[in-house]
C-alpha cells in the first residue's frame, strides 16, 4: 500500500502571537514552529495502516519554505520512507491554490490513499484536502474518526453535530483524519538516525492564482477581564440575579 | 441587485438550525446589495420539499428542491454536483453554506468543482463590489484574520452560531430540480447515520451549554451537569478533552480547538480549569459563567461571573435557584 500524507507546518498554539508591521501577518521573533496537530494523527494512521497491511511506503509532503524540512525529517524520523517540499517563500491562505500544487504532485503518484488533517490549526479551514480530491477527481471522505481498510474498499466514521455517519468508499481515496484516531507515536532514537539518511527531494510549488487572499489580522477584541462574584454556594443567588438583570440570559 | 444561493441544510429530513442562519445572512446580503433574490437549496429525500415555507419564513424568494428516493442521507458527491450545477447556472454572486460537519464537507468540494476559492468558517462577511471582506478566527482563535476573496460566486461557509437567524417572512415560489449526478453511481455512501451520546439538544444548536471538567471526578457525576442544563432549559451539555478522552462523554460532545468551536449566549464552566485548547473552543460565547475549586484556575481569566469553591455544593444549588426563579414566572 502506498499512501501520501499531505502535512503542514504551523506555529506552536501555546505561544504569545503579536501582529508584524505589516498587518497582514504575525511577527516571527520568538516563533516555533511544529508539524499541525491534525496532521501528525494522518501521518500515524498511514504509518499504522502500512505495517499491518505491508508491503509499501509512506511519502510525506509538504509545501512551503525551506523550514519544513525540519518537519519533514521528523515525519521521516516516525517512520516515512521519503520526503517531497514543494517549494514556496510563503503559504497562501488560499486553499484551491494550495490544492493545485499538490494536485499536480500527487497525480501520477500511484497512491492507493492520500491523507490529510482535518485542518491546519494556523488557517483552520480545512479545505485543501477535499479540493485536492476534487482535483484529482477521487473519492473523498473528511473528518474520520475511525477507518478500516481492506481488500481496495474502506469504510470511515465522520462525527457530525450530536451524531455519527459510517461511510464506504473504495481506495485510492483521499480522506482528513480528525482527532482521537491515532496518538501519534514519538520518533525513536533509531528513527531520528535513520532519517538522515532517507531522501528528501526539493521541487517547486506550482501553485494556482490566490483569490482569497490576507488583507488584515488582528487579536481578537480582549473580553473584559473575569470577575469573581463570590465564594461557595451562597454566592449563587448573586449569580442568579446578575445572569437575569445583568447578562439577560437567563 | 446581487442573487444569493443559500445551501439549506438538512438532516433525516428535517432542516437544521444552520439552515436558517444561512438563509438569514444571504437575505440580509442580498438587501445590501439593492435587493436581489436569495434562492435557497434544498436536498433529500421525497417529501423534503414540505420544509420549503420554513427557509420562506428566514427571507428565501426561491426553494430549489432536489429529491430522489436514494438521498436519505448526505451524500457528498450528488450535493457537491447539484450545488455546483445550480451555482453555475443560476448566475448567483455568492455562494453561502454552513461551517458544519456536512458544509466543511461540501463547500470545498463545490469550490474546487467551480474553480473558485472559498471563505470558510467565518462570523461574519460583507459583500463588495469586487470583493468579499469576510473576517475568521484562526490560530486557536487568537487570532482574527480579515479574509479578501475575489472571483464569482464568491463562496462562503459561514461559522453555526456567528450569525443570527432572523425571521423575514417571504412567499416561497419553489422549484423542483433533478440531482445533477445518479445516486447510485456515487463512489462515497452513507450507510448509516447513528445518534450520538442522548437526545439531547446539540452543542451547536444551543443558545446555552452547560460544560463540564474533570472537575467533576467521575462519568456519573456529569448528573448534576445534566441536572443544571434542564433547569435552564434549551441548553446542550458539553465537555472538555480529558473528559472525552476518558470516555466519560461521547468525543462529539468535546468543546476546544479540536473538537467543537461554539459561540452561545450563555456557556456555564463547571469544573473546567481553561486550558488554551479548551478557551480556543468557547471564548466566543457572550456570557461565560465559571465554577471551580481554585481560584487561581485560567478559566477565571475570561468568565464574566466566577465562583470559587466546591461544585458538588454550588451545581446542585444553583439548579434549586434557577428552578425557584423559573417556577415564579
């Protein structure tokens, strides 16, 4: 079984954001960066699928600056067999100009499947893996929380608002995995090792034309800062009376 | 004058909430614009067309309804073709689905199928002569990013909850249309569509929800979250990441960056320390009420009324007082 997995690179959630002169994006000092966490899930299920069901190979990509090779090793490092960048300085907010690129590497690939997060937890659309689908005219199934494949047919479960869908398609397939699917696994010292070594191959992004495009970004309007009414349950008929007068939401 | 198409969205035949909220932002878009139409899209099975006056009353002017006997559930390659079909031929400015499970499905699907982009999860959007200016919350909602999209229809997958759906009572001309694909050659099926965790009201459909942490040390214990939610009534009960992680609540029930983003009037933390990952998920909500047992907890941080102490003495008080103000009306 061959499969792709398409990951991306994003800063570290946890960290303080400030806004770049340019308003448009965010000030890099102090920035880390890290494999989304969305994606690191895809790839563990790529991984896991291929050694229970072997022969084959995983392939990483990922598009962007040279900085994603670092990523990259790592996802190499987990257990990939090779490695693609698509070369770009900067990765547009656009997600069909981002899916033309892949479309165009991931077409004569032969995958059997080609993963993907859900979204990235930077531009949290999650809109690249279905429009690659598109592209590539292949079934498609997003957000899965649990998969089984077998015999060239997979069945998925997609959670939904208070319900869950099963779900058939036969492979290749392109498919989003959600989290809680997989934990994924930790590079070990021999994988770290045996990364340097594996090939990681350098192209350029044949990106499409940006039509959703940055104008502004900006912190979110801070909410006034929290207010403790009280201590223990005597405190709770002040609470009842300013969630009536007060907030009008009760 | 600028048309909308509003996919209208449906589940075992009946509209979902969002469908309403869709219609209402196309409607009021379409005012906007000088007061073009706003066409509304309905798929499913035989007999979805009866829900046609429903989008009527939230200000649709048209219902395309699209049924066969095959689509009694979502089916993503027959909606992605039909919506893209109509978006083609209808000559629409815009293009407006909701940011749900089954429109973060659809709606790029349909993009890629028109080659134009899309604007997902956004709160809130302003149709331009040349643009659309569309603002979206990224970075775990740290961040609000002002979003240009060019190019027509202009697609549009608008956040459950951001906009408000608003009754704008129209007469409902209704037209019936084939699916632009055959069910049955669809490569992806729906086999089955099975309810999650109870019956209650959905995170996403709730203008309050009672939430509940680790706080509360066991699965049963989630009684008393349960208890405060019917007291207030109309309210979904949702959890943290380590209480689905658990297994104490269904993983559908998981408010954070990656599970559910929510935005309601009221969102009552019980338990619940504030974890980034958690905040990212509800810090949209316009009333935040915390309980928990240390004061230095995060969550204090963004709530807008706090109490400190033990949530098995103030939960089960608090739903007696909202019970006692209730029962006065």
């Amino acid at each position: 079984m061959k499969i792709a997995v398409c990951i991306k690179r994003v800063p570290d959630m946890e960290m303080r954001f400030s806004i770049a002169a340019d308003r448009k994006s965010l000030d890099q000092v102090g920035l880390k960066y890290e494999m989304g966490d969305f994606d690191g899930y895809a790839l563990e299920v790529a991984l896991q699928l291929v050694e229970k069901q072997g022969p084959g190979e995983v392939v990483v990509i990922s598009l962007g600056p040279d900085g994603v090779q670092e990523m990259l090793r790592k996802g190499l490092a987990m257990g990939a067999s090779r490695a693609v960048q698509l070369k770009a300085d900067e990765v547009p907010f656009d997600g069909l100009a981002i899916a033309k690129a892949l479309a165009v590497e991931l077409k004569d690939g032969g995958y059997d499947l080609i993963l993907f997060g859900r979204m990235a937890t930077d531009t949290a659309s999650g809109t690249v893996g279905p429009m690659t689908a598109e592209l590539l005219g292949l079934p498609c199934v997003t957000a899965i929380s649990h998969l089984d494949v077998s015999a060239g047919q997979g069945t998925a479960r997609r959670d939904l608002e208070g319900a869950a869908e099963t779900v058939s398609f036969p492979l290749p397939a392109v498919l989003t995995i959600d989290e809680g699917i997989a934990r994924p696994r930790l590079a070990s010292l021999k994988g770290i090792m045996a990364a340097k070594k594996k090939p990681l191959e350098t192209k350029a992004a044949q990106l499409g034309e940006p039509r959703l495009t940055v104008d502004s970004i900006a912190l979110p309007a801070d909410r006034p800062p929290g207010r403790i009414i009280g201590e223990g349950a005597d405190a709770v008929p002040e609470l009842v009376r300013l969630l009536q007068t007060e907030a009008k939401v009760l | 004058m600028a048309n909308m198409l509003a996919f209208a969205e449906s589940r075992e035949g009946a509209l979902r909430k969002v469908a309403f909220e869709t219609v209402s932002a196309a409607r009021s878009a379409a005012d906007a614009s000088g007061g073009g139409e706003v066409h509304a899209l309905l798929v499913g099975a035989p007999g979805i067309a009866a829900r046609a006056d429903e989008l009527g009353r939230y200000g649709a002017d048209v219902v395309i309804v699209a049924e066969h006997a095959a689509l009694d559930h979502y089916s993503p390659e027959v909606y992605a073709a039909t919506t893209a079909d109509r978006l083609r031929a209808g000559g629409y400015r815009a293009g407006l689905f909701a940011a749900s499970a089954q429109g973060r499905d659809l709606s790029p699907r349909v993009a890629a199928r028109l080659g134009v982009s899309l604007a997902s999860d956004v709160i809130d959007f302003e149709i331009q002569a040349d643009a659309v200016i569309a603002r979206h919350p990224a970075y775990t909602g740290k961040v609000i990013v002002t979003l240009r999209l060019t190019g027509e229809p202009a697609l549009v997958a608008i956040r459950p909850g951001a906009i408000a759906p608003v009754e704008q009572p129209r007469t409902v001309r209704v037209e019936a249309a084939a699916p632009a694909m055959d069910p049955a050659s669809a490569r992806v099926r729906v086999t089955a569509v099975t309810q999650g965790g109870n019956s209650r009201l959905d995170i996403g459909e709730a203008s309050v929800i009672v939430s509940g942490g680790r706080g509360l040390r066991a699965a049963e214990n989630f009684k008393l979250v349960e208890d405060l939610a019917d007291a207030i009534g109309n309210a979904a009960v949702g959890a943290t990441r380590a209480v689905t992680d658990d297994g104490w609540r269904p993983a559908t029930d998981q408010i954070g960056q990656t599970g559910r983003l929510v935005s309601p009037d009221l969102y009552v933390a019980i338990g619940i320390s504030g974890a980034i990952q958690h905040l990212a998920g509800m810090r949209t909500a316009k009333t935040i009420v915390a309980i928990n047992k240390d004061k230095d907890a995060p969550i204090f941080k963004v709530a807008d009324y706090g109490i400190v102490g033990d949530l098995f003495e103030i939960i089960p008080r608090l739903t007696e007082e909202i019970r006692r103000v209730r029962g006065g009306h």
